[in-house]
C-alpha cells in the first residue's frame, strides 16, 4: 500500500542516526579518508607501521613539507602518534576505526 508508514522501520532508523556527537565524529573520520593525499599516508603508515616523515614522503611520492602537513592535521585529529627516537620521529596510526576502515576498504593487508 503506497505510503503506508512502516513504524518498525522508522523507529530502527530513527534510533540508528540519534546520537548526533557520534555521526558527527564519524563524517570526521570519513572527511579525513576523503582527500587522496591523507589516504595515501594512512595506507602507507598502515602498511609500515612506525615511519620516518622522509621515509613516508618517499613511499608516497609528496615532499616532505606536504606529509608533514598531512601528519599535523592526522595528530591532531588523534589518528596518528610520533614516537621519537634520538632525532628521527615516526608515525604510526593509533586509531583503530581508522584502521579497520582501510582494511575494510581492501587498501591494507590488515
């Protein structure tokens, strides 16, 4: 019967997008994967683990001022860590939302 309400429905629809913080961190995340030079280094870091910046640059074919762009934005969005040792800092992604996204995507081995 055409529009016909189906409550059962609207209600699992209507309590799937309730919490707003939370759809508003994940479009977040999701804004982060969608610039293909973010995406690139989150690979890369998934696929390395910890990684120098130049080593990074390297492997995605940016310059080095351009990753290091790139990793200030994903640091402060909490996505990846530096660890430094002596005067090399690496990167490793400590968000496993992240994480699964990209493997769930089939850009990683995972």
């Amino acid at each position: 019967m055409p529009g016909a309400i189906d409550s059962t429905a609207v209600e699992a629809a209507a309590a799937a997008v309730s919490d707003r913080d939370q759809l508003r961190g994940a479009a977040e995340r999701f804004a982060l994967l969608a610039d293909p030079g973010r995406l690139a280094v989150l690979v890369a870091v998934r696929a390395a683990g910890a990684i120098p910046v130049s080593d990074l640059a390297l492997a995605c074919g940016m310059n080095p001022p351009a990753v290091s762009q790139v990793l200030r934005l994903l640091r402060a969005s909490g996505v990846v860590r530096p660890s430094r040792s002596g005067r090399i800092v690496r990167y490793a992604l400590c968000d496993e939302d992240v994480a699964r996204l990209l493997d769930d995507a089939g850009l990683t081995r995972g």
